[in-house]
C-alpha cells in the first residue's frame, strides 16, 4: 500500500469522524453563531502565520528570496487591515448572550489586533549604513496624504543629500576613468607609433637580408670547395709512401751532414 | 681614398677632408657600388657638420642622389634626417622645409606612409614656426593631395594646428605641441614646435580676415 493510498484512507476516516472530535466541537460550538469571534479567530491565526514569515524573511541570506517574503507580509497585512475595518464593524453590533464589559473589551481588543498587524516587521524600514542613494529605493517611507509639512520636509533633505552625494562620487569616479583613459590612449599612441617604424625599419632590412643571404650561400659553396681541395691534398701528402721517402731522404742528409762535419773536424 | 680623408680630419684640413671622401664616394660609383659610395660622402658630411655645414649639405644631398638614382630611396631617410637638422641649425628653414618634401617623397616611393605623413606634418610645423602661415595652409593643400596623408592621424594633428592658428587660439597650439602625435617626430622637430606659437598669432587672424574682406568689397564696387 503506498503512501498516497494511506494518506487518503487517514482523511476519509477524519472527515467520517469528525463529528467525534472533542476541541473541533468546542471551537465550533465557542463560536457558533458569533461572526466576531470567528473572524476574530481567523485575523489572529493570520497574524502569526504572518509573523512566521517575516522572522524567517529576516533570517534570509538570499536577498531575492528575503524580498519576496517581504512582500508577501506586506500583502498580508494590507489584507489584515482590511479584515480588521470589518471587525470594527462586527465588534459595534449588538450580540446575545455577551455582557457589556465583553462588548467593550471587544472594541480594545481589536485595537490591540491592529496594533499587532503593523508591527509585524516587513522590511520597509532599512538601515541607513548603505552610502549614496542605493537604499533611497528600499527605504521608501510610507505615503501619508494628511501627515504635516515639516514631517514630510525632513524626509525630502536626507533624500537629497545622499543623492546629491552619490552624483558627487559618480562625478569623481568619471573623472578618474577618463584620466586613466587618456593615460592608457598615450600609451598605445606610443605603441603604434613605435609599430610603424619597425615595421618601415624591416622592410628596410628586407633587401638587405636576402643579399646577405645570397652571399652568405656563394661563401658557404666556395668553402666547401676549398675544404675538399685540401682535404685531397693533405692525403696525397700524408700518403706512407711519401713519407718513407721523406724519411730516407732526412736520413741521406743526416748523413752527409755528420760526414762533412767529421771531415772539417 | 676614405682613411686618407680620416687623416686629413685629424690635420684639420677642411678642403681636402671634403675632396678625399668625394673622390673615394667616385670611385665606389666606377666599381659599381652606389651603397659605399653613398656612406663615403655620408662620413664626409658627418665630419664636416660641425666645421663647414654647408659643404656638409652639399655631401648629404649628394649622397641622398647617389641612392634614389639606385632605387635605394629607404637607405636615404637617415642622410635626409642629418641634413634637415643641419639646416635647422643654421636657421635655413625654407630649406629644411624642401628638404622634409623631398623626404616625403622619397618615402612616397618606397610606401614608407608612415615616415612621409611625418616629413609632411614637420615641413608644416617648420613653415608655422616661421610665422608664415600662408605657405603652411599651401604645403597643407599640397601635401592633402595625397591619399596615404589625408588619411593618417599627421594629416588630423596639422588640421588641428592650422585651425587653431587661423582661430588665434595660443593655449590650443600649445595643447597640439604636446600631443603623442608631435612627440613622435623628429626632436629637432619637437623643439620647434614647442617654441609655436613665434610671434603674435592674433595678428595673423588680422592679416587673414582682412584678405576675406577684399573680395567683398570688390563686390560692393561693381
């Protein structure tokens, strides 16, 4: 039996006891035929989903995700604001079997639900340790149409001033790429300048090389000539037969020599 | 031929120093050989350059001959160079100015664009530093005949210049003088052209819009 199948047969026996289940009753018998308490039950139950969601939206590293959470309570609290006009509403009607006190204590009690809707934090209010104007888009204060002029002033000047900063950093930052611009343009004009004359030097050069190569290879031919020439000369020199005859020949000389010398003697 | 005209160098024998190297450059040209013949009156000229300048030019033109007539035009951009600043030193600048036009033609010959766009562009500066703006703008339309000149970045740096004389604009000529362009010419070239502007350049604004204004009343005349 796999999983789906237990899954469903758990929520058919549920639903077929239902009517067995003890607190399901007792809310619902509780409530009955309050629409107050009901809605009441149903904005609370929302608040706290909704303050789920924002501590975990704080805790997010991922700011596309933190962002999308934040918007989400931001809709779900709009749609609370709304739910608690109507509870307004219901709280001023009369209902039986409630005692005065109750009634009062219904009206604080949606006070302190309203109260609790907008403190749920959802990421308008942004810390303002960002430089320049990057956070002006995020730290957007809320559009109030009756809140006073001096109120309003103030929040337009720290606007200013950090864009004005900003423009000032991105004025200066332009001026430096454009000077290291101008620097690097220097640079290559060097460069192909610097190209140009080698490139004239070498075709200069071109005619040059290919004479020397010519004459390179007549001396090269001329020497191998040459070095043949003696190598065949040395051999008939060095040849044994020469050198027998050298040898007798030297030998006669001495000879005579050591005669002549003994003969003058 | 050569070491007796190397002797009579060291005898400081002006005359005959010239004589010997033009004799030894002749009888390389009977052998045949234009390339010695030409470095012979190169060493001659070279010697002489501090002593007798004139006789020096004559030797480098010579020599600059002896090579074009071989077809050897690359060989002769340094003997052009040597004689344009001998010139210069004498203060012949007109000269200089022939002398930088013929070098441009010479590298013409030889498609050396790079070397004739700056033999164009110094025969220009020479003629501004001689405050004559004039025979600048006419060696500018000549020199703009040329395709290989219209083209390069020499042909941009003198339009700048001549606009910035025809404008009277001192601060602007002295911006172009530094210019990589400039830099990159020959240094005898640099030092005149950081001396730009010579004299008074809002008088040749003067002098130009007067000759615009002649026409127009010739016009009113008739």
């Amino acid at each position: 039996m796999s999983v789906i199948d237990i899954r469903f047969r758990v929520d058919a026996i549920c639903k077929k006891f239902d009517k067995y289940d003890v607190e399901k009753q007792r809310d619902r018998n509780a409530h009955g035929d309050d629409a107050f308490a009901r809605l009441y039950s149903a904005v609370e139950s929302d608040l706290d989903a909704a303050l789920e969601k924002s501590q975990r939206a704080a805790v997010e590293t991922n700011r596309a995700s933190s962002a999308a959470l934040n918007a989400e309570v931001r809709r779900t609290k709009a749609r609370l604001m709304e739910e608690i006009a109507k509870l307004y509403k219901l709280a001023q009607k009369k209902v039986k079997g409630l005692s005065k006190d109750d009634q009062m204590t219904r009206n604080d009690l949606v006070l302190a639900l309203q109260e609790r809707v907008q403190a749920i934090p959802d990421g308008t209010i942004a810390p303002h340790k960002q430089s320049g104007g990057w956070s002006a888009s995020t730290s957007r204060e809320n559009i109030k149409f009756d809140s006073s002029d001096g109120h309003l002033q103030d929040g337009f000047f720290q606007q200013t001033e950090e864009a004005s900063q900003f423009r000032h950093e991105y004025e200066m930052r332009k001026m430096k790429q454009d000077e290291g611009l101008d620097v690097i343009s220097e640079g290559l004009d060097t460069l192909k300048d610097l190209a140009h004359d080698m490139n004239e030097e070498l075709d200069r050069q071109v005619p040059l090389v290919d004479e020397i190569d010519n004459k390179v290879d007549r001396a090269a031919s001329d020497l191998k000539n040459t070095n043949v020439r003696l190598k065949e000369t040395l051999f008939k020199i060095r040849s044994s037969r020469n050198f027998c005859i050298d040898i007798i020949l030297l030998c006669v000389i001495l000879g005579i020599v050591s005669y002549l010398y003994n003969a003058l003697r | 031929m050569e070491s007796a005209g190397s002797l009579a160098k060291e005898l400081r024998n002006w005359s005959e120093v010239a004589d010997f190297y033009r004799r030894a450059s002749e009888l390389y040209i009977e052998c045949g050989r234009s390339q010695p013949a030409s470095d012979a009156l190169t060493k001659g000229a070279r010697v002489l350059e501090e002593v007798v300048p004139e006789e020096a030019i004559k030797l480098y033109t010579d020599a600059c001959a002896i090579l074009e007539e071989d077809g050897k035009e690359q060989m002769a951009f340094d003997l052009y160079r040597a004689a344009t600043s001998v010139y210069i030193k004498l203060e012949k600048f007109t000269d200089a100015a022939a002398t930088l036009l013929r070098w441009g033609l010479a590298a013409d010959k030889c498609n050396a664009t790079n070397s004739q766009c700056k033999a164009y562009l110094s025969a220009i500066i020479v003629y501004l530093y001689l405050h004559d703006s004039t025979q600048a703008e006419k060696c500018y339309n000549d020199c703009s005949q040329i395709d290989a000149f219209l083209r390069s970045d020499q042909n941009r740096c003198a339009t700048k210049l001549l606009s910035a004389y025809a404008e009277g604009d001192v601060e602007e000529i002295k911006h172009i003088a530094q210019s990589s362009t400039i830099t990159h010419l020959d240094h005898v070239i640099i030092r005149l052209a950081r001396k730009l502007p010579t004299g008074d350049v809002a008088a040749l604004e003067n002098n130009a819009s007067k000759e615009q204004e002649e026409p127009l009343d010739e016009n009113d005349l008739t």
